[in-house]
C-alpha cells in the first residue's frame, strides 16, 4: 500500500486529454531502481514494476487493485483505504499545505542532455519537499502527457493528492528526470520513454485464475 502511495505521489509531481499512453520510467528509491511501466487510459493507471507486481487505479470508483503475479492473486483497496494512506502522507510532509497553484518552477541555468532528451533544470520546494525536475520543452505535444496523470487524480480518493501535485500549466515541457527528497529518503524518477497508443481494456481486468487475498492474511 505504500508503495502504491509513493507511485502515485511521486509521479503527481512528474506527469491529464483523452489519449492512451505507454510510458517507461526508472524510478530510484534509496539506491535501489525499479524498472516502472505505466500505461494510461482515460481515468485508469495500471502500473508494472519490474513483472513482478501491477497496481490498477480507477479514479471513477477510488478503487486500487494490486496484481501479486508469483502468488496469482489480488487484493482490492477501497477509496477509504486509500485516503487514510494519502491523509497520512500529508501529515508525513507536513500540516501546512501550500496551494500548489501558487508554485513557481525558477529555472537554474543548468542544461544536461537525458536519455537523448535536450533538458533545462526548474527547482521548486513544494510543501517541505525541495524538487530538482529537469525539463525537456522541444518534446512534442508535452501537454497531452502532463495533463494524463493528473486526470487520473479527479476520482473520490485522489483528491487530497491534487494538493500535493504541480498543476499541469505550470511546467514549461516534459519533465524527463525529477528528484525530491521524502523524509530523508531520495526518490529520482527518470523518463526512459513516452508513446501515445492504443492500450487494450484486458490490461485494465483481473486475470481469471487469479484469487482474492483476504487483507487481514497479506502481513503474514
């Protein structure tokens, strides 16, 4: 659950138009890297970490479904469940929350090329959490991309997340690489690559021989 957390979090301070998307992401966390595959369809994420795990997110109902592919199994989080945690992860960052529509990316000066990508570097501090996000602005049509995640974060239990992201129109291009720091925990989230396509429904669906765990058997 936390990790689900911090999935959408983090990529509410990255990344809403009717599109499908495939996006490949790094994400660093403490040293350790996760390979992360996002794929978008109007207001459902489903995300994949590594083949290992995949969390589906239905911002119309607030429910998130996370697939255990070795075990075949799935466990449901109800819309309560998820903003307990997200309460939770504000308290985390602080009790004053800044309006984000207020936030100001200043640009340093700083130009590195990432992934293939011409950047610039935009710094902010958003609640507590100081941001490095360098920026491609020549990425074509970046405003499909930023504007998709955060649609996703229009459904009942996302919308605390809302102010703890950066709204769409603030960010001059594509974030391709951000760095923050959460609790003294370094988290950088790196954009491998970015496609707009057709997604299919099944990817979105619960594989039949796949069984319901009982939350209260998850902690064994």
């Amino acid at each position: 659950m936390t990790r689900t957390i911090t999935f959408i979090a983090s990529l509410a301070l990255v990344f809403t138009a009717r599109g499908d998307y495939v996006i490949k992401e790094e994400l660093e966390n403490s040293g350790q890297v996760q390979q992360i595959t996002l794929k978008i369809k109007d207001t459902k994420v489903r995300e994949d970490v590594g083949g290992q795990n995949s969390a589906i997110i239905d911002s119309n109902t607030g429910e998130t479904t996370l697939l255990l592919h070795a075990q075949k199994a799935f466990l449901k989080i109800n819309p309560e469940q998820l903003k307990a945690q997200a309460h939770a992860l504000k308290d985390l960052l602080g009790a004053k929350a800044e309006n984000p529509a207020n936030i100001e990316l200043k640009p340093t000066g700083k130009r590195e090329t990432i992934n293939g990508f011409d950047t610039e570097e935009y710094t902010t501090n958003l609640n507590g959490v100081q941001l490095s996000i360098f920026i491609a602005k020549g990425f074509p049509n970046y405003q499909k991309l930023v504007e998709a995640l955060y649609r996703v974060q229009s459904g009942p239990a996302m919308d605390i997340l809302r102010s703890m992201s950066i709204p769409p129109d603030k960010y001059p291009g594509l974030p391709i690489r951000t760095t923050e720091s959460i609790m003294g925990q370094k988290i950088v989230v790196l954009l491998d690559s970015a496609q707009e396509t057709d997604v299919p429904d099944t990817d979105f669906i619960i594989p039949s021989d796949y069984k319901e765990l009982n939350p209260r058997e998850t902690g064994k």
